[in-house]
C-alpha cells in the first residue's frame, strides 16, 4: 500500500481540526436541520440575503431555534452574514441542490446514525452490532425487506445511486465478448439483468440472491416483461459448499464483493470461476478507496467502510485494490483489464482463469 496523507499541520491547526470531530455527530444534525425545515431553501430562495426572523417567519419556525441553526450554519460554513443578513453559501447549495450528497447524509443518518452508539462494541465482536437498534439479525441484508421504510428507502437510494450510474458504462464492454448467459451475483433488485436485456434482445440472466432480495427483483422483472430472459435462484451466499449453477459466458459481481469478508470473497470468487464457461469473464465492479480522483470520494469510501463494520456484517470493507487483486489471484484467476474512473467512482476487474 502506498503512502496515504500526512501530518504538517500546525499544532493549532491540528487542535482546531480536533474539536470539528470532537462536535460533528450534533454538526451533522444542525446541518440536516437547516436542509430539512427549509432554511436553506429561504436562503436559496432570496439573492438579497434575510435576517433571522424573516427566516422563522418564512419557515414558520421559533426564532430562538432558527437563530441557533443559523449560527451553527456560519461555523459549517453553509451560510454566511453580511449587513446581519444571512446568505447561503456554495457549501450549503449543495447540501441542498446537489443528489449525491443528499443520498449520502439520508443514509447517514436513516441507517447508520443510531447504530454507530455501537461502533466500539463492532469492532471488538467482528459484528454489526449497530444493526441492533432495528432489530435481532445478523446481517443487514438478511434485514433489508423488513427494516422501516424510509431506511429501506435511503439504503436503496444510496446503493443504486452509484451503480446506476455506472452500469451504461459497463455494459458495451460486458457484450464486446457477445455473451449469451450472465449469471447475476448479488443481483439485489435486478436492475443490472433489467438493464442487460435491454441492451441484448438475445442475453439470458440468472440472478443470485437471498430470498428477500429476489421478492424485489421478480416484481421489477415483471413490470419490464422479462420474465423469459430471466431467472432468479433464492441461495445463501455465505453457504460456500453450494457451487453456483455452471454454464455461463460471464459472471457478474456488482458492489458485492465489499459485501465480505476476504475469506468470504475467495470462495465467492472461485464458485463464480467455476460457474463459467472455458472462454468466460468474471467481472468485478467495485469502489476503491485507492484509486479514486478526488479526497472527497475517498474519505466517502472510508466512512462506507464503518457502516459495513458497524451496522452491515462487522467484517466487510470499501477494500484496497490491491487487497482485490490478491483475492483473485488467491482463486486461480488474474486481472487481464482494469478499466478506472466508470461512473462516479468505479473500477472494473475483467478476470479470467488461469490456464
């Protein structure tokens, strides 16, 4: 692993930097608020800037509270005064306008904030402790179609988001090798197989997934009509003694892989070796930490990472790449084409078997 960050603050930079962490669980808070009860859309909505009570006047919100919000505002750097009149900043337009940080703090706060009391306890048990709060499950997936709806809701918009995005991509270099079947792994709600025969009138897909996962997918499946073209195969995943079925020109492993353990992904990897055929690809698309553009996005996939450790499974991660290319090469397989910077922040693995 290369050398990542560094440490030439000042000393008081650094004790500055400090009480930012030390108060960012209620900063979080106060910046929701500010998106949430409309202040920042007052701002947005007024060139010439607003005082406080017209802000509590507009929002039909207590002063005191809009004050406190407000002023908060200034130190996350969302808004700023002039002339006692507040004004929204660049910052705070995004916290409002911009999709992906939307996505990103609903799924902080629906599906991780209450949890994360249980980050400690996480890392201790290689558990997801914080899951507790919604209930008795041991992983957040065996969960997902029971847990409230607007954390499903949030959970859904934050892992569709990103795929979603990339999948248009992807897919003229899925079918550069014409592939007839694709076994889907992890196929969540089957927008990948939607979205393969669609762009295939000939493809055939199989889905894998936990029973839960694939009520969602066949519902999807039918609005689209392609109930024919494919298939979905309920299994436990984490079972490593059940092959997958064989016989497939390409597998395909979406954001699933950072869904476990490295132990995990070796017998998940070499069960989707041995599903392929002698001419096959096993594709691996995922997020790494390492080989993204912008800080932002890796101090994204950090904070992913704690989710998986607290509330997700306790033993996944956003990985390294290269903790990624070990893995493979552990199954009998090798990288033969790494394509960066797919969608947001994607790479994709085209993997083949050794011979």
């Amino acid at each position: 692993m290369n050398n990542y960050g560094s440490d030439k603050k000042t000393a008081q930079q650094a004790k500055s930097d400090a009480q930012k962490i030390a108060f960012a669980p209620m900063m979080f808070q106060a910046a929701r608020a500010l998106r949430n009860l409309g202040i920042l859309d007052a701002l947005e909505n007024n060139n010439t800037g607003m005082s406080i009570e017209q802000v509590a006047n507009y929002c039909k919100l207590p002063v005191h509270g809009t004050k406190v919000l407000l002023e908060a505002g200034i130190s996350l750097e969302v808004v700023f005064v002039k002339d006692e009149k507040f004004f929204i900043t660049k910052t705070g337009w995004f916290l409002l306008k911009d999709k992906l940080t939307r996505v990103n703090m609903d799924f902080t706060h629906d599906v991780n904030y209450l949890g994360f009391f249980n980050l400690e306890e996480s890392v201790k048990n290689e558990k997801p402790e914080g899951l507790k709060v919604f209930g008795d499950w041991d992983t957040v997936y065996e969960a997902l179609s029971q847990l409230p709806e607007n954390v499903q809701d949030s959970w859904f918009r934050f892992d569709h988001y990103y795929s979603d995005v990339a999948f248009p991509e992807v897919l003229p270099v899925v079918f550069e090798q014409h592939p007839k079947k694709i076994l889907d792994v992890g196929g969540n709600t089957g927008k990948f197989a939607i979205n393969c025969c669609k762009y295939n009138e000939n493809v055939k897909v199989t889905i894998l997934d936990l029973p839960g996962q694939l009520k969602k997918a066949q519902e999807n499946i039918r609005k689209h009509g392609f109930e024919s073209r494919i298939d979905c195969m309920p299994v436990n995943l984490l079972d490593s003694s059940k092959p997958f079925p064989d016989g497939y020109d390409a597998v395909w492993m979406s954001q699933f892989l950072d869904c476990f353990s490295q132990k995990d992904i070796i017998h998940l990897l070499t069960r989707g070796k041995n599903a392929l055929t002698s001419n096959g690809s096993l594709y691996i698309l995922e997020t790494y930490w390492d080989r993204q553009q912008h800080e932002a996005a890796m101090h994204s996939l950090h904070a992913t990472s704690l989710y998986f450790v607290c509330i997700a499974n306790g033993c996944s991660q956003m990985y390294h790449s290269n903790d990624m290319h070990k893995l493979v090469e552990k199954t009998g397989m090798y990288v033969e084409k790494a394509i960066d910077n797919i969608g947001i922040s994607h790479t994709l693995f085209i993997c083949k078997p050794k011979e």
